[in-house]
C-alpha cells in the first residue's frame, strides 16, 4: 500500500515536472502558495525549530562535532551511487574512502580522521545529478517543512530515497519487501542533521531576518546560489547557507 502510495506520488510529479521544466529557477510555480506556506515555515521554526537548535548548540562540543560528523558520514552515503552516475570515479573514490575510514577508524564516524587525510568528498544527491544530465532545474516554490525547491530537486529529493544507501535500508527496504517496519532510523537522522545544521546557522539566520526586506526573496537567492554552486562542485563557497550574513 505504501510503495503504491509513493508510486502515484512519484507519478503526480513527474507529469508537474513535463509541464515545468522549461521555466527557469528565477521563476515562480505557485508564488502566492509558496509565500504562504514559508510564512508557516517561519512560524514552524521559531516555535520548534530555533528553540531546539539553540538547546543543542549548548551541549559540550565534544557531543556537537561528533553528532555532526556521524550525520555527515550517513549523508555521504547518498553521494556515492550519485558520484556513480555523473560519471566522477575521482568524487566516488572520495566519498567511499571517506565513509570507510570514518565508519571504522572514525567509530561509526563519530570522528572524522578522513579529512586529515585529505578525504573530503562533495555531497551529492539527484537533483545534482540531474543537472549533470542537462536537465533543467524547473521553477521555484516551497515546500511545508522541508523548505525551498526547485522542480528538478524535488524529484530528486524523492528519488534519493530510492538510491540512498542508508534510505534503503532503514526506508525502502520494508516496503518492497512488503514488511511491516519501524522508519524510526531514517526520520531520526533527517531530524538530526535539520537541527545540526540549524544550530550552526543560529546568528546567520537572526542577522538575515533583522536585515532582509524581503526574507522570502533573500532565502529564494541564497538557495538557488548554493544549489548552483554545489552543481558545479565550486570550491570558493561550498555552503551559502553557512555565509547568510555576507
């Protein structure tokens, strides 16, 4: 029932994604919607989101950076069948070294001895590497929770789950085995990794809230921008979200 649930889903998508893959990113499916919907994406945030980012960032940095690099570790997992497919044996090498080292010298990465090493892979998913494939990112909207995106990147997003390594096994794997399960694990990092990254963003997210005219244009830029550049590896600024004040 439920991988026929996604299936539609999929296929609701898809047909969006026919119809809106001419537009560009600068342009807007749904702009009324989407302001709606990241007002109540604010409103989420600062009732639940901010609070809990700012207990975590409180917790001894010993227990920050190692909760930080284990999330970093499973999300390097999604870049190695996507490295795969944009056809960069260099980024896969770096990605799969990584996770290695890190999982057992870097106990379940909680450390992270690989990027002393020089092991420091790009993160990768499908939007990016749909855009290795030319095609198009589609217009912008927001989504309820997850935040801004584009055509492209959210059936991306949906397809991740398909080919992540470790959504397979903690998602998928009950479903196309028919087997009733616990998604417990998966949802548990999602939320992990959104508080974690939160709680690094604490002054830039206040400074652009204080500062911006229009917030909602300002996070539409700075999204698109750290897309772009993580599309084209760019080493200048691998993160936007972590210069929100510059």
């Amino acid at each position: 029932m439920r991988l026929r649930k996604n299936l539609v889903i999929a296929i609701f998508v898809t047909l969006i994604t026919f119809a809106q893959f001419h537009a560009k990113a600068t342009e807007e499916c749904f702009e009324g919607i989407s302001r709606g919907i990241f007002k109540f994406n604010m409103f989420f945030d600062d009732i639940v989101l901010e609070p809990v980012a700012k207990g975590y960032s409180k917790l001894p940095n010993p227990i920050k950076a190692g909760t930080s690099n284990f999330t970093s570790n499973i999300s390097t997992l999604l870049s190695l069948p996507n490295s795969l497919l944009q056809g960069n044996l260099k980024e896969f090498g770096h990605a799969a070294g990584s996770f290695l080292v890190n999982t057992t010298v870097g106990i379940l990465g909680f450390l992270n001895p690989a990027e002393r090493i020089g092991l420091k892979p790009n993160k990768e998913d499908t939007g990016q590497t749909l855009a290795t494939y030319g095609v198009g990112s589609g217009c912008y909207f927001v989504l309820p929770i997850l935040g801004p995106t584009t055509v492209r990147d959210s059936v991306g997003l949906i397809a991740d789950t398909f080919i992540d390594p470790f959504a397979h096994v903690t998602l998928r794997e009950n479903e196309l085995l028919g087997v009733s399960g616990n998604n417990f694990d998966y949802y548990s990092f999602k939320g992990t990794n959104a508080i974690d990254f939160r709680s690094d963003n604490l002054a830039n997210f206040s400074s652009l809230e204080k500062n911006s005219i229009d917030l909602y244009a300002s996070f539409k830029s700075i999204y698109l921008q750290d897309r772009e550049n993580k599309i084209e590896n760019s080493q200048d600024d691998q993160d936007d979200w972590g210069n929100l004040d510059n």
